[in-house]
C-alpha cells in the first residue's frame, strides 16, 4: 500500500513541476497533500504512534 502511495506522490509531484496552468497547479498541489496526509497516517498506524482501532 504505502509503495503505491509513494510512487503516486512522485507522479503527483512530477505533474506540479510540469504543470503550466495555476488551476491545474492548485488542483494537483491538492492531491498531492491529500496522499501526503494519507501516507502519515499510515505510517503513524504502522509505527504505533496510532491505532487503526475506533476509540470506541
């Protein structure tokens, strides 16, 4: 999981620096903070700095 993330985080960076357009930039800056969000939270389960059980 966290490879294809990964590898989705350098294509999403590779597409920012390429990107000409300001939306598509803004568009793009957003997805790439979204996996970058989403790898952290992995990471943080997988360290056991948090659980991926409900606190309840």
């Amino acid at each position: 999981m966290t490879m294809s993330l990964e590898m989705q985080i350098e294509q999403l960076r590779a597409e920012l620096r390429n990107a000409v357009d300001a939306g598509e930039r803004r568009q793009i800056a957003a997805e790439l903070e979204m996996a970058w969000a989403e790898l952290a939270v992995i990471e943080a389960e997988q360290d056991g700095r948090l659980s991926a059980e409900p606190p309840f």
